[in-house]
C-alpha cells in the first residue's frame, strides 16, 4: 500500500478487523480488547495514517447532535438565546443536549466531557470560563483539547491562547447608544451600576461607558461606578449604596435588566420616581424588561440573530466549510418609559 492513499478499509484489512473497529480505535467512542487495539495501531503507525483523515472517511457519521454549554439556564439572557439557538438547530436538523454548569467551573469541565462522549457534532459555548477576563491555562489546554476532535463556537466570549471562532453581539455600540440618548435627554450625571470585575461582558460595557463618557467631553464620578453581580438582588444593593451618597447620578446605565429592575425597585421603595426623578435604562431586552413598570428601555442583543449566526458557524464548521473567524452581531436600542428629559430647571 502507498502511504498517500491510505483508507480506513485498508488499516482494516491488514489488521484483519472490521472497519467499524478501527474507527472505534481512532475515535476513542467505544471499548476495544488490548490486542486488538494493538495490531490496529501498528499498522496505523507503519504507514503514517493520520486519524483525523477517518473524520473526513466514508464511515464518519454524524449525530446531528450539539452541545450547549451556559452557566445559568434561569438567567433570562442564557435561556433566551438558548431558546432562539436551539430552534434553529432543530430547523437543521439537529437536536441538542444541554450541560447548565451553575457557575462551577468543575461542571464545565464535566459537561465538556460527557457532550465528547455523547458524540455530539460540535458545541456552542456561551459564558462561564470564556468570559474571564484572565484565562486559566488549564481550562485553556481543555477547551484545545476538545477542539482537536469536534468544533466549538464561543458566543459573546473568547479565551486567551484558544484559536476558537466566535459570535458575538456588538455590546460596544449598544452601550454608546444607550449613553448617547441619555445625554440628548440633557443627562450629564450618569452612573453604570451591576456587573462584577474579572467579567469579559462587564469590562467591555465598562470601558465602553468610560470611553463613550469621555468622547463626548463628560467625567466619570468613580461613586457612581458600582458592581456587585448580575441579578436583580444586585441591583438592589447598588442602588441602596448610591441612595447613601451626597451627591447622586440623574441617570443610571445598568449591566443588565435585571440589574436595572432591581434598582427601579428601590429607588421606588424610597420614593424616587422613575422616570420622573431618575432615568434608568438595561441591557439584554429580555422578556421582564417589556412588563416591569415602567418598561426599561435598554438594547436588545437580537437573541435570534446572534443565535442562528452561532448555529450557522458551528453547522459549517461540522460541514467543513470554512466559517468567519469572527462574527459581529449589531445590537438595537429599544425605547420604553424608564427615562425622561431632564429639565434645565
């Protein structure tokens, strides 16, 4: 046999095993006896067979299956674009298998695992380890290690040292926009409330409020800077700190919505209208945000889009067709009743 034109039916036959086995060999997706395993790899190793040559064999089936993994299927933004990612999946064909880490990076790593022995086609990754702002090398090396047998899609993330394809919402823009109407409405006192540091989405709305600020000739009070999660339990206590001080914000950019109801909640609670005495605006438009009185205005990040372009990367990269490094999606700014014009008076 030449090397160059090496088949799995060849490795097979001098081997003298079936086809299937020598794929189970190279796949690592099923038990096969010691000797076995030993004869067929000797003669891998004796004309070079490259195991990725079997994914691209006429035996490689798919699953049409694909991995989701997200931290917290309760958060509105996950289970929204979880939603939207999945019927257009299942539009394609594919039905998915979800792994919910609950914010454990062990549950990541066993997620990960478990979806590589379910076979699944490739994964779609949102959150979690991807959103540290400092990879860990560790989780790094697991996350190539996986990517050398099926493709994976970070959406809204990236890891440093990790060559992945990423989908992401253009969060950049819809925080300049939401700093924009405020400012048009005659805000000149804007706070940014929620998040926490060491979070790629919280460090990007960060900067991009600071720069937005800055651009247009505005300071940045660090008072009114204040982070202590992402739910709705968060925005309550950064609203109760800012009610502490001397001097206040007219208006309030939140992480998120559920950040932003939290502090209309207090704000309400002791008796500051919003509107009326301070603009709050969000991020995310999840369902909530319509339906909280008084309707958060806030930037939608087009759940469908951003979860179908995630789909349609992952589904080319299955296909072997090649897919954008890189996909930007544009967010939208979605007006409601949480902020007023702010009277000259």
């Amino acid at each position: 046999m030449k090397k160059g034109n090496i088949t799995i039916y060849d490795i097979a036959k001098e081997a003298n095993v079936s086809p299937a086995t020598v794929s189970r060999v190279l796949t690592g997706n099923a038990k096969v006896r010691p000797q076995t395993m030993r004869k067929i790899m000797d003669v891998i190793e004796k004309y070079n067979f490259k195991p990725n040559s079997l994914a691209r064999s006429l035996l490689h089936k798919q699953s049409k299956t694909i991995g989701f993994i997200l931290p917290d299927i309760s958060h509105p933004f996950f289970s929204t674009l979880f939603q939207k990612s999945e019927a257009y999946a299942m539009e394609l064909g594919y039905t998915v298998f979800l792994g919910n880490t609950m914010n454990n990076s062990e549950n990541e790593s066993k997620y990960l695992q478990s979806l590589v022995e379910k076979q699944v086609d490739g994964i779609i990754y949102i959150g979690g380890r991807i959103n540290d702002t400092d990879t860990d090398k560790e989780y790094a090396e697991e996350i190539k290690k996986v990517m050398e047998r099926i493709p994976i899609v970070f959406v809204n993330g990236r890891m440093t040292g990790v060559d992945a394809h990423v989908v992401r919402a253009d969060e950049e823009s819809g925080i300049d926009k939401l700093v924009e109407l405020l400012i048009n409405l005659n805000h000149l006192k804007i706070g940014f409330l929620g998040g926490l540091d060491g979070i790629s989405s919280t460090d990007v709305k960060k900067n991009s409020f600071i720069n937005a600020m800055k651009t247009r000739g505005l300071s940045i009070n660090k008072d009114w800077v204040i982070g202590t999660g992402f739910n709705i339990e968060s925005g309550e206590e950064v609203a109760t700190q800012l009610l502490n001080l001397n001097e206040r914000p007219t208006a309030l950019l939140c992480a998120n919505d559920l950040v932003a109801i939290g502090v209309i909640k207090v704000l309400t609670k002791f008796g500051l209208k919003v509107p009326e005495e301070v603009s709050v605006v969000g991020f995310d438009d999840i369902y909530l945000a319509k339906h909280f009185p008084p309707g958060i205005t806030t930037v939608s990040q087009n759940y469908d889009q951003l979860g179908q372009t995630a789909i349609k990367v992952l589904v080319d990269l299955i296909n072997e067709k090649e897919a954008e490094k890189e996909i930007v999606v544009p967010t939208s700014l979605i007006l409601r009743d949480s902020c007023k014009l702010l009277s000259d008076s």
